[in-house]
C-alpha cells in the first residue's frame, strides 16, 4: 500500500470516528472535560493542592454545620423544658410570664 493510500485512508478513517463522537462539538467537549480535569487533577491522577483545599474546606464546613445542629437541639431542649417550668401558685409558665412582661 502506498503513502498516499495510508493517508487517505488515515483520514477518512479519522473523518468518521470525528463524525461518531460529534465532530467539532465532540472534540470541544472532550477539551473542555480535559481543562476541567487538569485544574484538580495532577498528570499522575493524584488531586491538585486545590481541590485537596476544596475538599478540606467542605468538610470542615460540614463538621461545623453538625456542632451548630447540636447546640440547636441542646437549646432547643432547654426551651421547652423552661416552658414546661410553672411559676409557683400562678399556673403559668416561666416562659409565658417573661413574654407577657416584654408587652
């Protein structure tokens, strides 16, 4: 098989794989997929220092979103165990007398 052969075969075999993975479109969402990968991911897949401070930050975040929804149920509980508190000989509660006095 000549050069020219090869080549011209070369190319149409690569005109119709372009075709199948979409063409210009494909080979730009292929690009675009590979810039994306590159910004977090080092050559040798290892995460870039980005991504590993993302991640972190995430994390931290969600540890802090769980301590702050424990403080909430604690005083939550401590709010209605004060409601449930009566003022001595009036049957109201602590919590209904100090909201009437802010009136």
């Amino acid at each position: 098989m000549s050069q020219d052969t090869r080549d011209a075969l070369r190319e149409a075999i690569a005109g119709e794989v372009g075709q199948v993975t979409g063409g210009e479109r494909g080979r730009n969402l292929l690009a675009a997929v590979q810039k994306h990968h590159d910004k977090y991911y080092a050559p040798t897949g290892r995460e870039k220092i980005a991504l590993k401070e993302a991640r972190d930050a995430a994390e931290k975040a969600n540890d802090e979103c769980e301590r702050l929804d424990r403080e909430l149920s604690h005083y939550d509980a401590q709010v209605d165990r004060l409601e449930k508190l009566k003022l001595p000989g009036t049957g109201r509660s602590l919590h209904a007398s100090r909201s009437t006095r802010r009136i």
